[in-house]
C-alpha cells in the first residue's frame, strides 16, 4: 500500500511537470490551430538560463528561476515574432507553420551544442531533494511535493489570468476565431505575442523541474513529446483536456515503473496515444474543428 501510495505522489508530481508543458502547447493550438514543435526549446532555454544564473551569476533560486521565466518567455515571443508571423502573414496553411516550427527546435538546439557544448551539467541542489514521511503511510521527496506544488500554483494562477483579466477573455475569445477577435478590437498581434510568452513561461518552469530531476543537455526538449503526446490525449486546444491528459501519463509511467518494468513506461505512454487515436482522435476533452479562416 505504502508503494502505491508513493507512485501515485511522483506520477502526478510528474504528471504536473507535463501538464506546464502541455498547456503550452494547447494554448498556441488553440489561437494559431498548429503544434509548436520548437516548444521544447524554450524549456531548455528557461533550464540554462537559471543554471548559469545559479553558477556564474551567484543568484539565488528565487531570482534565478525569474530570471529563467523571462528569457523563455522573451525567446518564445521573437520565435514567433521572426519564424511565424511572416508565415501567417502570407499564408493560412498551418502545415508551414508546424514545418516552421521544427526548423526552430532544430536551430535553437545546434545553437546551446554549438556555445554551451552538449555535455549534462546537474543544477545546484537549490531545491531540496530530502525524503519526506507522509504520516507513516508512505516516504517521498521533497522535491516531488514541490514540484507538485509549484505546478499547482501556476495553473491555478494560468485559470485566474485566462477568466479574470481582459486578456484573458482576449484569448479565450481568439480560441474560438481568432479573426472575428480581431474584428471585435483585438489587437491579435500583440495577443499572439502574449499566448507565446505565457506559453514559455510555462515551459521554463517545467524546464527547472526537469532539469533537476534528469539533468540538462540541449537535447532536453525532446522530452516535451510525452507532454504533446498528454495534450492529445486531452484533446488539442483544451486546456484541461491537457493537465488531466498530463496526469494520467505521470501516473501510467511512474505506476508502470514501479510496478512491472521501467523499460516499458515508454511503450505504455505511445500505447496510451495509439488507443486515444484510435477511439477518441479528439482527445477526452477535445472537439472536431475545422481550418480557422
């Protein structure tokens, strides 16, 4: 019992650590209709920026991590702003766009290989890793339950933003068609630059906790698979189709791995895909849509 107890605690610590990733992903889905590929990127952008911040700059992790947060952020905005924009303005053929977007990944990946080289380097211990008693019924980390709980927070605060702000409203107006938004006094131009920014915003965070518990390398993003694999399962576009689609991967990995094998958390995570495409190519959350014009 005391096993599963602890499984379940890293599988939705890790379930959340998707979940800011995903919601990343749907948020451009849901504006723009594409998957944004170099999405993976900004995280390992937000995962360097606090590393160096940490060892060259001698910040503490408060300011490292917003330090971190900003640069994703910012480099999320002149992607799209240099990569996409000149695409959507010629176009509305959202496969150049996606096209688009794997260039990027590629191109930002070879640029950390090229300058920071392309070894591992571990993160300070800045976040505690101590094992945790959970009243006699289980033994966790620290850093489980902070992950679990910075992740909650930052959703939390992502829901407030989108259904009490004028932006928010904004973007959930765009989801729905991002012309008529326009028509209605949008500025869309700017509104886009803010879905990218909150987006690596999100990632950076995501990027922190990952690189702590795997380690950074440039080819880190390619972890964001699982997370694009969760915001399908969800249902692209959805915003809680993605955190609950998240969550069931956490938890089928982690469960998988303790349970039968770790060799096998991969196959049962693209497994999940395959059913979900098969049964539901919506997602659980998703709906049919068609092209935005």
């Amino acid at each position: 019992m005391g096993t599963l107890l602890q499984q379940i605690i890293n599988g939705l610590s890790l379930g959340s650590v998707y979940a800011l990733i995903a919601v990343g992903y749907s948020l451009v889905y849901s504006i723009l209709l594409f998957s944004n590929f170099a999405h993976g990127s900004f995280l390992v952008i937000g995962g360097y920026s606090c590393y160096f911040a940490l060892k060259t700059l001698g910040m503490n992790i408060w300011l490292a991590g917003g330090l971190s947060l900003i640069a994703a952020g910012v480099s999320a905005i002149l992607t799209e702003r240099l990569a996409y924009k000149p695409i959507r303005e010629r176009t509305n053929v959202t496969l150049y766009l996606l096209i688009a977007s794997m260039g990027m990944s590629i191109v930002i990946e070879n640029i950390f290989v090229v300058t920071v080289g392309g070894r591992f380097r571990a993160l300070p211990p800045v976040i505690p890793t101590d094992p945790v008693n959970l009243f006699g019924l289980a033994t966790t980390s620290a850093f489980d339950l902070i992950s679990l709980v910075v992740a909650v927070i930052c959703l939390g605060g992502l829901q407030l933003f989108l259904t009490r702000t004028k932006w928010g409203l904004a973007i959930r107006a765009a989801a729905y068609n991002l012309r008529i938004a326009g028509l209605m006094g949008v500025n869309v131009s700017r509104l886009i630059s803010l879905v990218f920014f909150v987006a690596g915003v999100l990632a950076a965070v995501g990027g922190i906790f990952l690189s702590v518990r795997y380690t950074l390398y440039p080819q880190l993003g390619g972890i964001t698979i699982k997370a694009f694999v969760a915001a399908v399962i969800g249902g692209l576009g959805s915003l809680p189709g993605a955190v609950v689609g998240s969550l069931i991967l956490g938890l089928a990995e982690m469960l998988t791995a303790g349970f039968i094998s770790s060799q096998l958390r991969d196959l049962v995570v693209f497994s999940l895909l395959v059913i979900t495409l098969l049964f539901r190519p919506t997602g659980l959350f998703g709906k049919s849509v068609g092209e935005k014009i």
